[in-house]
C-alpha cells in the first residue's frame, strides 16, 4: 500500500512538470521562460477577451488533458510491478493448520482454491462419488487430521532410515500405524526382538515428548498403534478399548487375522465441540491369489467376533451401524485376476485404471461380498507387492507372483447420527522404502462436521 501511494505522489509531480522542461538544457529553459514572459501580457488580453465558457472549455481540456498524463504515468510506473508472492500466505496458513505437506506450491488458482485444495494434491471437485464407493472431498481448516499407514514388515526390522517417511506424519493428530509380518510365527512369551525393535523406532519416530501412545495392541504378528499428538487442541481421546480376533489355521493361529481399537474421540472443529467413535482395524487376511472367497470370510468374522469385545455404550446389534467412523487398514491380500506379464506390464506403463478393472477388492466390493460399506480413495500409485527386497523389481522368485494392491487403506466416513462428524479422505499414496516386499501405503483424512447428505451405499451382504 505504501509503494502505490509513493508511486501516485512521484506520478503527479511528474505530470505537473512540462515534459519538454524536463529534456531541455539550463540554456534553452531561460530562453523558454523568457518567451513566456513576454507572452504573458498577450496571453491575459486574449484571456480577457474571451467569453467565459470559453474559457471553462479551456480549463475543462487542461484537466482532462491532465488526468490522461496522470494515467498514462500510473500505468507505465505500475507495469513492471512484479506480483506479490503467495508463498508467505501458505507457509502462515500451514503453520496455522500444521498440514505443511499439503499446501501446494503450484499455480492451482486464487487464494480461496489454495485453500479449499489444502487437503489434495490436485484440484479435485467437490464431491466425487462412483459405482466402487470412491469419495473424495475439498475441505477447508481448521479441522482435526487423522493419518493411517499400513505395512507388511515381511519379518524383517526396517532400519530408521527406512522408516523416515513417518516423521511426515507428526503434523498429524492422531495416527495408526497398523504392520503386519512384524515376527514370525515362533511361540513365544516375550515380544520378539524385531518387536522390540519396532517399538524402540516408533518411539524415535515420534518422541513422548510430542506424541503420546493411546493404544498399542498385537495380535501375532500383526500389530496396531495409536498415537496423538500432545499439544493437539482439535483432538482428544476420551477412552479406548482394544481387541484381536485370530483369522489363522482353524480361526485359532494368529498367523491371519486382526488388531483392533474402539476410540472415544472429543472433536473440536471451529467454535464446536462433538464426540466421533473411531473404529481403527489392522488386518492380514488369507493369502494367495485363489482365495478371495477366504478373505471375504475373514472379514466377516472379524466384523462379528470384534461386536463382542466392542465397548457396551456403543451398541450390541452390529458392529459397523454402532460406530461414527472406521478405518480398516492392512494386508488385505486381494490380487489382481490377470497374468503375470500382463500385470507387470500395466504396472511399469502406469496404466492403473486398466488394471484396477482385474482388482479382485473391487468386484468383491460392487458384488456386496466383503467392503459394501467401506470407501477407497483413487489408486494412483503402482501395485504394492510382491518386490524383492531392497529392489523395484517385481517377484523374480520361482512363483512369480502377480503385482497386486495387497495393501490398502479402507473407510466408513460418517453414520447414519444426524450429528455425526465425517472422516474426509485427503490424500492416498505408497511410499518407496524398499526393506520389505511390501510398500507403505498411507491414507490421511481431516475429521470435521458433515457438509453433505450421505453418499448411497452398496447393501451388504449378511454373513
């Protein structure tokens, strides 16, 4: 404001001034200036002579004349005026929400679809839903933001340098960290040392001094943890209550099956304070590619055998109509019904669309056999499994495993509570750490009150 009102003065002293005074040499402006004294006489007489409406005509062509230079001036002063950077207003804006990942650093457009894009990596509509339950919304702050990871640690200990990609999750509220394959299926009755391991980097990772742990339960080798950040005033976890349910050989191993957490949340959002019960779910179902059917089945067991163990204010009539939310994360081990070439071929073209026609997840999903209820987010990364280790080349053993998305990140976003907050799916990627044959996949989501009218959901089939 400062620099426009300097540029107006300097343009209308300028203009006020004679542009042939101020190109001409000292000599020449005395010659000047003495002709018009000597004019000055004749010029008053003629002034004299002249009716007054001439002489406001006069006047009147001076100003406009006058007006016009000062135009003329302002524009070419303000022409190369460079435009003030957004950059200060995002970084204020993401230090204000803590979601420094996701402001944009593009040209998505005015402030206003900065901000309404503050949760994408791109410009998205306002609300999208398709036939496979796929909703993703632009959401504005503040708003709480729940973070959820899933991985298969394939029984190894991932280094700190492997796992650096969850410091990104920090920023975050709350966030699930749900592993699978954490140990091998040895009795024991101690953790195991990679358990160990695992605890001791998480703690790394994010430190008691900023990040507090509300639930930490193992089920074998599949294991879920909770943590909330301290100084977070959006979110609080009011009580928690965690179960298991063994999906193994005669539903007794826990070499499949699931953790679990029931969360009591307090959610602050605006001037508002709600409650949201959170269901949050780490899963390994059945393997191999031929047994969809079993994994359909594990999940309908774990949804039953989870109803008991729910906390008795909940509800007791089904598991998924009792709560607000849920968040269902894990090896799911749904494959793709193609070859191997085929597969492998799509996945290093990047045609992903193609592939996800052949996502055995999907078709169970619009058949109503397993996930009727839950959302996805758009795939747009490459299949997650199966890699050799410390490489990004797919299976190269004997088997020769198809590229699947075995890892996914699923969400029931809101219930039928007419003041029910709605979980909002922000982002959903992989991430490149190559010390498993699996990738992370990480799904992040803002937690905030129902704009919209719930989305029409496939019915689901009773088991």
């Amino acid at each position: 404001m400062h620099r426009l009102l300097l540029i107006s003065w300097l343009a209308a002293a300028g203009a006020l001034s004679s542009s042939d005074a101020a190109g001409s040499t000292p000599s020449s402006a005395a010659a000047a200036a003495a002709t018009a004294n000597a004019t000055a006489p004749a010029a008053a007489t003629t002034n004299a002579t002249q009716p007054p409406d001439a002489a406001n005509a006069t006047a009147t062509n001076k100003t406009a004349s006058l007006v016009t230079s000062l135009r003329n001036r302002f524009a070419n002063a303000t022409a190369n005026i460079t435009r003030p950077s957004l950059r200060p207003v995002r970084k204020k804006l993401a230090n204000l929400t803590g979601l420094h990942g996701f402001v944009s650093n593009k040209n998505n457009g005015s402030a206003a679809n900065r901000i309404k894009t503050i949760f994408a990596s791109a410009p998205v509509e306002n609300v999208t839903v398709n036939t496979t339950n796929t909703t993703i919304q632009a959401i504005a702050p503040p708003c709480a933001t729940v973070a959820c990871v899933t991985w298969n640690l394939a029984a190894t200990s991932p280094s700190s340098k492997d796992a650096k990609f969850l410091e990104r999750l920090r920023r975050h509220d709350l966030v699930c960290v749900c592993v699978q394959e954490l140990e091998d299926l040895k009795p024991r009755r101690q953790p195991g040392h990679r358990s160990e391991a695992w605890t001791a980097l998480l703690a790394e990772k994010f430190p008691a001094k900023t990040h507090s742990i509300v639930a930490d339960q193992s089920a074998g080798p599949v294991r879920l943890t909770i943590l909330q950040k301290r100084k977070s005033k959006l979110v609080k976890v009011e009580a928690c209550t965690c179960g298991d349910v063994a999906c193994g050989i005669g539903n007794v191993l826990r070499n499949k099956g699931c953790a679990a957490a029931f969360l009591d949340l307090k959610v602050r959002y605006d001037k508002m304070t709600g409650s949201a019960k959170l269901l949050v779910i780490s899963a390994h179902l059945a393997a191999h590619a031929h047994k969809a059917a079993d994994r359909d089945q594990d999940f309908h067991r774990i949804c039953r055998e989870l109803l008991p163990q729910m906390p008795s204010d909940w509800g007791a009539h089904d598991l998924l109509d009792c709560l607000d939310c849920c968040l269902f994360a894990g090896d799911l081990n749904y494959r793709l019904d193609l070859p191997r070439a085929e597969a492998e071929r799509g996945a290093i073209a990047g045609d992903y669309a193609a592939l996800l026609d052949y996502d055995q997840l999907k078709r169970r999903k619009a058949q109503g056999s397993a996930f009727a209820d839950f959302f996805e987010g758009a795939i747009n990364f490459a299949p997650t499994f199966k890699f050799d280790q410390r490489s990004a080349t797919y299976d190269s053993s004997k088997k020769m495993r198809t590229p699947s998305w075995t890892d996914r990140v699923l969400y029931i976003p809101r219930s039928s509570r007419k003041k029910s907050p709605e979980l909002t799916l922000a982002s959903y990627d992989s991430v490149d750490t190559r010390s498993s044959d699996h990738r992370p996949v990480i799904a992040t989501f803002a937690l905030r009150p129902r704009v919209s009218a719930p989305a029409p959901l496939v019915a689901r089939k009773r088991v």
